[in-house]
C-alpha cells in the first residue's frame, strides 16, 4: 500500500528531517530534501549541532573512522558566534575527490537515518535531476540509511532506475554528464564506485527504494516507463501552479503583465494517458485543500504531493522568524507569490515569495555582490581546448562573459544556492559582515494559508494531514 499523502521535498533544508519525521509517524511519506546536505552537514556542525541530533546520527554511520574526522574537523561544541563566517567547502566538479564523495555520503545518511529513527513510517529522498554531479554519492548515502523512496523532478531521470539497481548492490555506476558543447566524450559521464571508498560496506545488505520521477505531462511519464534503463514505480504528475522549478510552457514563450510565463492546456498532463501506463500516480500542485485527495483518487490517482502547507509547519527546516513572517502576511492577505522565469541559474521558471527583506525585492538583489562559490547549480561547458569548465549565469557578468556565456543570460539572476541556504537559518557572512538574504518559493496556493489558519499563528505537519484527510 502506497501514501496517500506525500509530503514534497522542497529547497535546501526546508524539508527537514523533523518535518519528514513527523509527517511519516502519521502514516504518510516523509520526505528529505537531498539538494546541498554535504554542505549543511558542516554549517550545522560548526554552529554546535543543537540537540546533538547529527553526532548522534554519525554515530550510526557504518565508517566511524571518517565519522570522526568530520567532527574533528567542523564540529564546534561551543557554537558560532553570529559574525563567525562558516567554512568554505570546495565546489563540486566531475571529479569529485574521495573526501567530497564521502562527505555527500554521510550528510545523506545522516538526514535519512534522523528521519527514520525511532517510527516504522516511511522516508522518500528528493533529488533535482539538474544537479547531476551530487546524485549518486547522495543516493548511495540515502540507501545506506534505508529510503524507501527516492523522487527526482526539474529534468529526465531516465538512468537513475539502473544506477539505484547497482548502488543497492554496492557495484560501481555512472550517469551521462550534461555538457554545454558535448562531443561524446569517454569523460561525459559522471562515475561512482561506492567499494573504491569503502570495500567493507560490501557485507551490508541493502534495500532497492522505490523510484518515483516527478513529471509534468503524460508523455515525459510514457518515456520514462518504456525507456528508463530500469524499474520507475509510479509518478508525481506536477503542474505549473507548483512551487519550486516548473517545467518551461510548451511552444514559444508568451508572459504576463508580471512577466510570468504563461501556461496553457498543452502544459496541462492527461491523466487518462498516465493512468494507462499501469503505474500509482500522485497530483502535485494547487491540491493542499480539503477534498482534493478525494478528487485525485477519482481520476485514479493514489494520492497528492503537497509542498506549500507543509513547508510553514513547526517542523520544516525555515528558519523560526522568516516562517512567521509568512504567516503573517498570510494572515492579513498581504503575500503573493510570482513565478519569476529569470531567477533561476538553471533556466526553468521558479516560484518566489515576494517578501520585504528577501531575493524577491529589487534593491536587496541589486545590493548583493555577484558571486559563485557553492556552485550547485552551475553548467559544465567544453572549452575550445576540449576541456571541461563550469559556469553559473548568476556568476559576476564578466566572468560568465569570459567563460563564452551570453550577456543576456545574466540579467535577473538569483544566486538560489546561497538564498536557499540562508532560508534555513545557515546563511554565509561576508568578508564586510553583511549575511547572504533568504529566497522563499512556494506553490501559487500560498494566499489559502490564511483560510486554513483561522485563528492560529502557527500549525504542525499533524494538523496538515488532517485537513487534508478531512472529508467534504
């Protein structure tokens, strides 16, 4: 028996273990967000690991060695001072050193392992198929910590059903490596050999998790159920009112008056087409209300994904304040959300919460110093001398220009690696003090929140499902 109620994996942090946790005691799927947990798992260490929650999970880790040297290394038993900025990693590329490796195993078993502790509920893990130089190093750590679940949207995952069949045996796999001006190179591919770093974990037994691509049209979902190189169990099928990335509109671009790609029947799935397919399906996007779980089923879905009502609940990985924040505004009617189809590095629409203080207004972004340094969502590029570079649009201009980017690119452009980081209380200091500015996302839904409030100022994952269980 499959959830009926699936809890989106949203941003960096924002699903958070405590979120997944609650959500899964409930008898609905949790889930983690994977996106960036090598470099949380340090930020977290150094500011003190409040509660003690990831020493506790390292402490499982089946390498207590490496364990080790992560908490020699970051942990500070004292904290941080607020001024202190947090250590720089380096940025991933497609050769990852052991120690990268290795570092993106552990923070994805750590959040998994917190997720999981202590209930017999279920945990997914959420994965951008656009960040594809994580992904089987995270995977690998998901499995290590037992998932069952592992959902991929914001591209084409048609690899991941294979690379999930061999990391569940401990065997070594790749996945094609998106380059700008690919030329079928042996170096195209993005390797991981999980015994090379550690030849013991071969004893450990491990689980296959179910595969679930987040889609956006029938036809994405007909591909990857013949032509994946392995077992796809089911769909999220996501429209564009979602939050996050949404898939681009198909034909040529038209805008608002806002300046919001603007979206027609041909982007809308049809559900008998995917229903066809034989496979549990799940309805994301604008279904957070009372009786919209009814109606999927009725067209023969599972169940709904449900992201925006989650992400504001005690429990998400928000910062305290910046979710209040919300809150309020949600309460008086003051809050709007804008799919922005230039804030995102990656190119795809993204959905932004316009909020005083934030990404979302012109002067702070304006005020922000261009820059790329955790580059999670940069682009590779095969330079005229046949060498492999990265690039980010949200880079400073003449360093994109340098690299052979487009100008124009680089208009509008959010830096949403460091946004997304400083949502979830972890934001980087500056050499001149000033701390990265938060960028909140969520589903176009957001203005309901203040009807599913009433006369609260706050809720929990518990009172989410609830409503959403509730019959009309």
């Amino acid at each position: 028996m499959h959830p009926e109620i699936i809890q989106g994996g949203m941003g960096v942090g924002v699903s958070s273990w405590t979120l997944a946790k609650a959500v899964a005691k409930k008898g609905q799927l949790g889930v983690v967000s994977s996106t960036a947990l090598d470099a949380t798992l340090v930020r977290h260490l150094w500011a003190g690991d409040q509660g003690g929650h990831l020493r506790r999970a390292m402490a499982a880790f089946p390498d207590q060695k490496f364990a080790g040297e992560i908490l020699s290394k970051y942990f500070q038993p004292e904290g941080r001072a607020p001024e202190q900025p947090f250590p720089a990693l380096p940025i991933l590329n497609r050769k990852l050193t052991d120690l990268q490796q290795r570092l993106l195993v552990l923070g994805n078993f750590t959040e998994v392992f917190l997720a999981k502790e202590g209930h017999g509920g279920r945990i997914g893990v959420n994965l951008l198929t656009k960040i594809q130089i994580p992904t089987l190093p995270a995977l690998y750590g998901a499995l290590l910590a037992g998932a069952e679940y592992v959902l991929m949207g914001a591209g084409i995952p048609r690899e991941i059903p294979g690379a999930l069949d061999a990391l569940t045996e401990h065997r070594a796999t790749s996945i094609r490596f998106d380059i700008v001006g690919a030329t079928g190179a042996d170096d195209e591919v993005l390797d991981f050999d999980p015994l090379a770093l550690w030849p013991e974990f071969e004893a450990l037994k491990l689980h296959r998790p179910l595969f679930i691509p987040i889609v956006s049209s029938d036809s994405l979902a007909t591909m990857l159920s013949r032509k994946a190189n392995g077992r796809v169990d089911g769909f999220v099928v996501e429209t564009p009112v979602a939050g996050g990335h949404n898939a681009p509109p198909r034909g040529a671009p038209v805008m608002n008056g806002r300046g919001e790609p603007v979206y027609g029947p041909r982007d809308q799935a049809n559900l008998d087409k995917v229903a066809k397919l034989g496979l549990p399906f799940w309805l994301a996007g604008g279904v957070g209300t009372p009786g919209s779980l009814q109606s999927a089923k009725a067209v023969g879905a599972a169940g709904i994904q449900v992201g925006t009502l989650f992400a504001y609940t005690n429990e998400s990985g928000l910062r305290p304040e910046l979710r209040q924040r919300v809150i309020d505004h949600a309460l008086t009617g003051d809050i709007d959300v804008l799919t922005d189809a230039r804030a995102s590095p990656t190119g795809f629409p993204f959905k932004t919460v316009s909020l005083p203080d934030s990404l979302s207004e012109d002067a702070v972004y304006e005020d922000r110093e261009r820059l790329c340094d955790l580059g999670y969502l940069r682009t590779a590029y095969r330079r005229d001398d046949g060498r492999i570079a990265y690039r980010c649009p949200s880079e400073p201009v003449d360093t994109y220009v340098k690299k052979g980017g487009e100008n124009e690119d680089t208009a509008g452009r959010k830096c949403l690696c460091n946004a997304l980081i400083a949502n979830i209380g972890l934001a980087q200091v500056r050499k001149d003090g000033t701390q990265e500015p938060p960028i909140l996302t969520s589903g176009d839904d957001l203005n309901l929140l203040g009807s599913f409030l009433g006369d609260r100022t706050s809720y929990t994952a518990e009172d989410v499902i609830e409503y959403l269980l509730a019959p009309v």
